[in-house]
C-alpha cells in the first residue's frame, strides 16, 4: 500500500498570507549586492549606488536615525517607501548627526558612526558589520556561504524575482550562544532561536502556537542590540532554523527598511525603540484594579445589576465590568445597539454602577454582518473584493454570519464608524474591547488602493485608532482593550491575549506570549484569568487568577462563568489573590508610570535586569513584575515547580525565608499561594485593599532587608520618594508614608 500521513489538525483561516513566488530551479532571479559605490554623503549618513550580479542598479542608504540607531534601506530608488505607509506611518525616524570616517577612499572601510552603535561599510564586496561604540562586534552581514554543491545557504542582502521583484532580503550572522527574544505576543519559548515568525496577525486559535494575534518585527539579541524592520507586509524571520549561523529577514514590499538599535541593555533598546515608534501610553488608574466580565453567554441588566452587588457584598475588589457580545440582541452583533428586552434602561444602569464605583466596558469588533440593518446603510464604507463589491467572508469561523469590514483607510467610514460608539460613551459606556481586526482578506481592496496583504496587519492599528480617537474624545484617556496590534501599538494602553485554551499547558503559552510582547515594546498586557475555552479545575481557577492578580493588568472572563462565587469551594483564594493586587497597588501603578516613560515592561523577562545571565534569556514560565518582585505562576498541579532565581538575594513573599540566587530551587507552595520573591534590600510600597482601586494618600513601605535603598511612588497627586539610609527610613511627598520590616 502506498503510504497514508497520519491526519494532522489544521486551522483554516480566512485571512491566511499568500505564498511568495518560488524561483525557478537554480539560482536564477536572485538579485544580491556585489560592491557599491559613494554616490553622495550628509552630515546624517551615506547613499550608495549598489551593483548586483543580476546586473541591477539599487540605492543603499545607511545612515543614523537617532542616538544609538543606524538604518539600513535597499530599493530600487531612493524615494521607495513600505507600501503600508499609504494608511499609516509605522516608523518616525529623527534626524540625528552621523560621523562619517573613510570618506577619502582609503583602505579602510566606510564608517557611519552613530554614537552607541557604528556600521562599517566595505565597498568591494560589498559586505556591512555593526559595532558598538567600542568596536566590539554586534552583527554583521553573513557573506553567503555555499554548501558543497555550490548552492546558497541563506539569502544575501538584495532581492528575489519572479515575473518582478518578489522579496527583498537580508541575512545577519548569528552567535553560536546568541538569543533572540521579542517578535510581538508569540506563545512559543521566549528565546526564538530555531523558530521562523511570520509578521502576520492570525486568529490564534487557543494561543499555543507561533500563530499570533499581535505580530510586530522587531528583536531583542542577547549580544546587545535590537533589530527593527519597518514593513506592514508579512515579514519573515529565519531565526537560525534553516542555518544555524544566521538569522534571514524576508521582506515581500518595495525595498528592505531596517534599523540596528543599541543597548546594550534591553532597557536602553527598548527606550530607544520607543523614540522611533512612539511612547507607551498609561492606561487610567482604575484600569489596573479588576476586570470581571459576563463571560460569553447571554446576559441581562437584571444580571448585570446583580453581579455588581455580590462583587461589592463578597468584598472582591473591582473597578471595571465587561459586558461580553450578549449586551446586544443575538445574532446582531454588529449593530452596536443594547438589546432592548434585555436591557430595557441602559441609562439607569451605567448611572447605578457609576454609584457603586465601576467602570463599564462593552465588547465590539469591525466587522458588520451582512445581515445587520447596517450593511445596507454603508455599503460605500467596506473593504471590496477584486469585483469592486463589497468583500464578506466567514470572519467567525462558521459561528456567526458571514461579514463585511469596515474599511479604516476612508475617513467617511471612520466618522460613520466613530458615530455608532460616540452615544455609548456619551451614555457612560468608558471603554471598548475592541477584539477581532486580523481577517481582511489578502486579496481584499481599501479606499486607498491598498491591497488587502497591504493592509492586513495595520488594519489593527487604525481600528484602535478610530476607537482610542473617539473615546478621548468623549472621556480624555485612549484606553481600548485589544486583541490585535502591530508595531507602535504600545499607544493603545492594554491588550490582552485572546481566546486561550483553558490548562495549566495553555497558562504557561500564556505567560510566554506576554514575555515575548512585553520585549516588543508592549508594557501593558493582559489575559484571560482561569482560561478562556471551557470551564477551569477550581485549582487551575486559583493558580491562573493568581497569575493574573500579578500581571500588569488583571480581567476574569471566559466561554463560562469566571465569576468567583461560582468556583465556591475556591472563592476565598481567589478574592485573596485580588486583595493581594490591591494591596500592592501603588507598587503596580508606580512601576507602570515607569513603563510609560521608558518603554520597559511591566511583566519583565529575566533578562531585562539580568542582560549577562544566560539563563535569563531562556527562563520563560517567571518574570519580574516591576523591579523587585519575582513571580513564578504554578503551571503544575502538583503545587511545585522549579524557579530559576537570578544573582542576588531573593526573599519569599510568604515565609520570610532569604535565598541565594544564581541557581534554580525547588518551590513548593499550598493553593492559596503563589511562588512569589522579592529582591532582597527592595522597599516595597503597599496600601490597605478596597473595593475600587482610589488614591492611596496613606502609604506602608515594606523594608526588605538593610542596607541603602530608594524607591518612588507614583500617583495621580504627584512622587514621594522613599530613602533608607543606615537602616532610617525617611520619605519626601505628598503621601503620608509609615514603614514596616
């Protein structure tokens, strides 16, 4: 019999990429830089007239865009521009003053001299190495190596034809110890070494897997720089899979963008990766206190009210209520209307629930049901397919009806959109989840021209957009609660990681995906607490709710009820895991006010503060929340695990028991505990739990440990610095500050 593969489970997606052009058999339609010329030279950097050995002429650009950031451009002219800049612009590059060295055509090379980082540029062959200010080696550009039949390994810096240019390509060498970390919110193991990210945003599907909702092509390298390419097409990164030397970036658009951007810590990539993008912008204080949702079931302002009662009777601290699909009529998901049987007076209650000190959040999306009484409305504001009619497609993966995308790049469609939210937010409604945003189709067409591979992945940043817009508008902050993003979505204040699987498998994706996304630049993440699909273990329940209680932000939703009081037996350990955020509240909000200003994330792999420790780039089921808290979630029912515990000294939360650091531990903790640390010498500032996250104007600072120290809290009415100094605590603010050991 011939032989049958076994089946293996696949997730079709409507929005799946198109597959690139191959070349012919050989290396025939490869076009690789061969030597290059001076062509003209600024006080910024240098242009090149690059010759290939397909007997082409392009334009290398390289020069600074910023302190510590060398950009590197290929094209075909010098005027190419990402052909999804047409919709938005990904990258701001500023300008900044390069020192130009071997201008007089010596025998050394070409330098373009960015302060922190260099480019050393050969001429003849063509070949471009980057240092750090020192001269010590950061990357360079793989030569090309051949295998024994001549064919080559990995592709050079150039481009690949087919019936026209296909892909421009770049192939950087890579460390045999080097790791690679960031990519957006990928729920594979933090170091991608070995792994192939697509730039592509997917429904995720459980969120296991490399597929990701938020894509944004950009890496961290254990050798001290970051790397950034700016294209909105689907960018792919061969992170030493194919060779394990060398890391290959395949851009499929009009010309290779990229920058080389120093540290050489994570932080100093990170700050300075903000300053090309944009700034993370800080969420309202409320938004860090608990998010409790409806869950994906049918719900009713009777319910609703309900709900807010037992949260406030049970003493659960919360601030925002999320009101899931059901706060509209069924199977009219799209009209962005209460339900009215269900919700009879809306008015009334978003005026009781302000009483009772929460906030609302309601669920939406951009898409619009052929079937809503909307569709026939606006016909003229949805993407179309390649008939000029409007484009519908199964968004929901045959749960729901097939629809149609409001198209983002027509200002008309914008405005007709903001116009459904505007009375909402006018009714009291503060926030929107805005999920969904990763199907349009590729071979889609926009107001603009775009293609649909064109505007794939920034589709999800002008829905956010339109959305953030019209709720400052209304409210003054831009806070939206996302599913999709893509580079400089860290100006959309939280995201969270979509519909994850519920297990202790699918916990730790989870912690991985928000490892991966907070070294891409995003410090304000978020999940679904107790999983999304199914109904968790009580003790699943427990151990993900106190994973969630210490991330940067904290919501309880699901396919079921996530409501405490419906895991009764485990109701008490969990409201004790939220009483515990709350506790540690002016921590939480201080190291955020931190993230905003420097790009740092909250939820911090090991090697944020710990660059030099191998093992920190690898040790991907812990982070640090802040500066000085370790938290290690139990992935484990057995209630053990091992923790990897940094150079130092590390102090249990829980018993007081001081641990030498450098080296992995055995923890073993009860299910009303989490494996949770704090950096020995920490000052940590906590605040007595209520209902509603408030202002704190009394503060305790937990001393851990002696010796100097200092420490600063934000808050809405201003800093207080706290000092230890020979042992004597001492604070200057607006907060009254006592102190405990």
């Amino acid at each position: 019999m011939p032989y049958r593969p076994p089946l293996v489970p696949h997730e079709y997606f409507v929005a799946d990429p198109p597959e690139l052009p191959v070349r012919e058999r050989g290396e025939e339609g490869l076009s690789a830089v061969t030597r290059a010329e001076v062509v003209a030279a600024d006080g910024a950097g240098v242009t090149l007239k690059a010759f290939t050995g397909a007997e082409e002429t392009l334009v290398v650009q390289v020069g600074a865009a910023g302190e510590g950031v060398i950009r590197v451009r290929l094209a075909q002219d010098a005027d190419a521009r990402t052909r999804s800049s047409r919709a938005i612009a990904l990258v701001g590059p500023g300008a900044h003053p390069a020192t130009l060295e071997g201008l007089d055509g010596g025998s050394g090379p070409l330098v373009v001299d960015a302060g922190a980082v260099r480019a050393e540029i050969t001429l003849a062959p063509f070949h471009l190495r980057f240092t750090d200010a020192a001269g010590g080696l950061l990357t360079e550009q793989d030569p090309g190596h051949t295998d024994i039949s001549g064919r080559l390994r990995t592709l050079p810096f150039g481009r690949s034809l087919a019936a026209g240019p296909v892909a421009y390509h770049e192939s950087l060498v890579a460390a045999p110890d080097e790791a690679f970390a960031g990519f957006g919110e990928s729920f594979t193991p933090l170091d991608k070494r070995g792994q192939r990210p697509l730039m592509w945003n997917f429904d995720a599907f459980g969120a296991e897997s490399q597929r990701a909702y938020k894509n944004v092509p950009f890496y961290l390298s254990s050798r001290g720089y970051g790397l950034l390419v700016d294209s909105g097409l689907p960018t792919e990164f061969d992170v030493c899979q194919s060779t394990h030397s060398t890391v290959q970036i395949i851009v499929p658009d009009d010309l290779i963008d990229y920058y080389v951007i120093a540290g050489p810590t994570p932080s100093e990539v990170l700050d300075r990766f903000d300053l090309l993008t944009c700034r993370p912008a800080l969420p309202p204080k409320w938004a860090f206190g608990t998010w409790i949702s409806s869950g994906f079931f049918v719900d009713t302002q009777e319910r609703v009210l309900d709900r807010a009662k037992k949260i406030r009777e049970r003493g659960i601290p919360c601030d925002v209520l999320h009101l899931d699909t059901y706060w509209q009529t069924e199977g009219h998901w799209s009209d962005l209307r209460w339900d009215p049987d269900r919700f009879p007076d809306p008015d009334a209650m978003l005026a009781e629930l302000d009483g009772m000190g929460f906030k609302v959040c309601l669920w939406m999306n951009p898409y619009v049901s052929h079937l809503s009484p909307l569709f026939a409305e606006a016909t003229d504001y949805f993407l179309k397919n390649q008939e000029g009619e409007v484009y519908v497609a199964d968004c929901w993966h045959g749960s729901y009806p097939a629809c149609a995308f409001v198209d983002l790049t027509n200002p008309e469609a914008v405005a007709w959109f903001q116009g459904l939210l505007r009375p909402l937010l006018q009714q009291g409604v503060q926030v929107f989840k805005t999920d969904f945003a990763e199907g349009v189709p590729h071979d889609a067409r926009a107001h603009n021209g775009m293609s649909g591979l064109e505007l794939h992945n920034v589709y999800s940043l002008l829905f956010n957009d339109a959305v953030a817009e019209v709720t400052r508008e209304v409210h003054g902050h831009t806070l939206v609660w996302a599913r999709s993003s893509f580079l400089g979505g860290q100006r959309h204040s939280a995201q969270w990681s979509g519909d994850i699987a519920t297990s202790y498998a699918a916990m730790g994706s989870t912690i991985r995906g928000g490892l991966s996304h907070g070294l891409s630049g995003i410090p304000f993440w978020s999940h679904d607490a107790g999983g999304f699909t199914g109904t968790p273990s009580d003790d699943l329940y427990v151990r993900w709710a106190q994973f969630g209680a210490l991330s940067p932000l904290v919501r309880f939703h699901g396919t079921t009820s996530r409501e405490p009081w419906e895991f009764p037996a485990v109701e008490e350990e969990v409201r004790a895991a939220i009483r515990l955020r709350y506790s540690l509240m002016p921590y939480l909000y201080s190291a955020a006010v931190e993230s905003a200003r420097t790009g740092a994330p909250m939820m911090r792999a090991l090697c944020v503060d710990h660059p030099d420790d191998p093992v920190a780039w690898r040790a991907d089921l812990e982070y640090l929340l802040g500066r000085d808290l370790l938290v290690a979630p139990m992935t484990s029912p057995t209630g053990e695990r091992q923790v990897y515990l940094p150079q130092g000294d590390w102090v249990d939360w829980w018993s007081g028991e001081t641990l030498t650091g450098g080296r992995y531990v055995t923890v073993v903790k009860p299910l009303d505990q989490i494996p949770l640390f704090v950096r020995h010498g920490a000052l940590i500032p906590t605040a007595e739990p209520g209902d509603t996250v408030g202002d704190h104007p009394e503060i305790t600072v937990v001393s851990f440990g002696d010796g100097d120290g200092r420490t600063t809290i934000h808050d809405t009415d201003g800093e207080t610095t706290v000092t230890r100094t020979g042992g004597v605590l001492t604070s200057t603010g607006p907060k009254r500050v006592s102190f405990r050991r």
